[in-house]
C-alpha cells in the first residue's frame, strides 16, 4: 500500500497514525491535508483533522544534469574569441552582485517607519489591546499609520509569549487585525504587527538562510528542501536568490507544509 488516510485530532496526530499503517518515516512520504482541524469556540463546532500521506516517488538525481552543463562550457575554453565576452559578461554578473544587497530583499512584513505618524487611538490599536489582555499579556503597544498601512509595534516582558514558534502566534494576531481594519474599508490597508522588532530580524535571519544553502547546493550539487513556511517567509528565500546565476527555487506540497526546494538550474 503505497497511500493512507487518516483522522486525528491535529494534523501530526493523523500524520502519525498514517506512518504507522505505512511503516514509513516522515521523510520517507508526502502529506497533503484534506480537512483542517477546528477546535471551534470554546469547544464547540471542533473538527478532526484528516490528511493523506503517501510513499514519495524516487526522483531524478541532480548530479548527471549538472555534468551534461558543464561539459559544452570546457569545449569553449580553447576559443579566444568566447573568452572577451565571457570577461564582460563575468564583470557584468559581478556589478549585479555587488548592487544585489540594494535589490534582492523584500521588505514583506516590514514598513519605512519614517513615512508613518504615530497616533494616540485606532481601531486596530483598539482590538490588539483587547486580544492581549484577554490572552493575559502584559505588553505595551505602540500605533503608527500612514498611506494604506497600519503598524503595530509590541514590547514588554510577554514579547516572546506573543511571537510564538517562528512567529506563528504574531502571524494568528496580525491576519486577525488586518481583517478587522479591512472589514469595512473600500481599499485594502496593509496591516504590520510587530514585536521587538522581530520581522526585520527574521527576515535578516531568512536571508541569511537562503545564502547559506544556495553556496551548499553549489558545492554538492544536491538540492535542499527547507522546512515548510509561510508565504510570506518563501517570498523572501524565491527573491534574495532570484538574481543568483547558478540556483533556482520553487515551492512545493501543500499548506501548512509548503517548502521551497533549492536546486541547481539546469
């Protein structure tokens, strides 16, 4: 059997069970979730989680591409006349390096705090307030707005509470504020919820990543998967390689186990 279909009260719970039945290894099968858990309000309305999760395919190993690549650029060399171009093209590939640090970061949940002013009330300042103290936080909040954004600024001694694993818990917060402040507004207001600065670290942190991994791929001619993200964090690995010459990215599965594949370009 090379599939199987399970029900749990989470989706690691129904993962699990499905293992089980298949005797495989979690690296070993693809997950796709069919049904999203719900724990409802206060119990009631909850729901299972149900996922599928079947044997991985064998894929097609990297390295003999790669060999295929680089055999025309070793029958070239011997040419003096492919040499120039190729020195223009390298100097050329170099000064889009050096200007890479100006282009390829995104700012996805960051904002230019200069263009914003601070204000004393907002309905978004007003329902964070509300959120945190029923979650029992203690944390001072801060409201600045601008042109179409709105950014909300957490610190205190629950910053880390707030945050949560890899920003779950802040990512939970900011999408339910954002659908407050965009439920009766014509167009649409970008809604930033941060804490102790935490998206620019984590972006800074992701690039880094990205980087990191790609001089890997290089190396071993082996691509990487990443561990699954949100989309915002796969937007920031797609674009600070995008402008690298011998790596390419795409994501794949489904969500919330959606990851970015790092290879080589073919």
């Amino acid at each position: 059997m090379d599939y199987s279909e399970k029900w749990g009260v989470d989706v690691e719970e129904a993962v699990k069970l499905a293992l089980i039945d298949l005797k495989l290894s979690r690296e070993e099968v693809e997950v796709t979730v069919l049904e999203e858990p719900s724990k409802g309000f206060f119990g009631i309305g909850s729901k299972l989680a149900k996922v599928r999760v079947e044997k991985k395919k064998p894929e097609p190993v990297p390295e003999p591409v790669e060999d295929v690549i680089e055999e025309p650029k070793k029958a070239e060399k011997p040419e003096k006349e492919v040499k120039k171009p190729q020195k223009k093209e390298h100097k050329k590939n170099k000064k889009e390096n050096k200007e890479k640090p100006k282009t390829s970061s995104i700012n996805i949940e960051t904002v230019n705090q200069d263009e914003l002013k601070d204000v004393e009330e907002h309905e978004a300042l007003t329902f964070l307030k509300d959120v945190t103290e029923k979650m029992g936080l203690s944390l001072n909040l801060k409201a600045k707005v601008g042109q179409d954004v709105v950014y909300l600024e957490m610190d205190g001694k629950d910053s880390g509470t707030v945050i949560g694993k890899r920003g779950q818990t802040l990512d939970a917060i900011q999408y339910l504020t954002s659908l407050v402040v965009n439920k009766n507004s014509e167009d649409y207001i970008k809604v930033v919820v941060d804490a102790e600065n935490y998206r620019a670290k984590r972006q800074k942190t992701l690039e880094q990543l990205a980087n990191r991994i790609a001089a890997k791929v290089v190396k071993t001619k082996k691509y990487v998967r990443l561990e699954p993200m949100n989309p915002y964090e796969r937007k920031v690995i797609h674009a600070t390689l995008q402008q690298n010459p011998n790596i390419t990215t795409r994501s794949e599965g489904e969500e919330p186990y959606r990851r970015v594949v790092i290879e080589l370009k073919k």
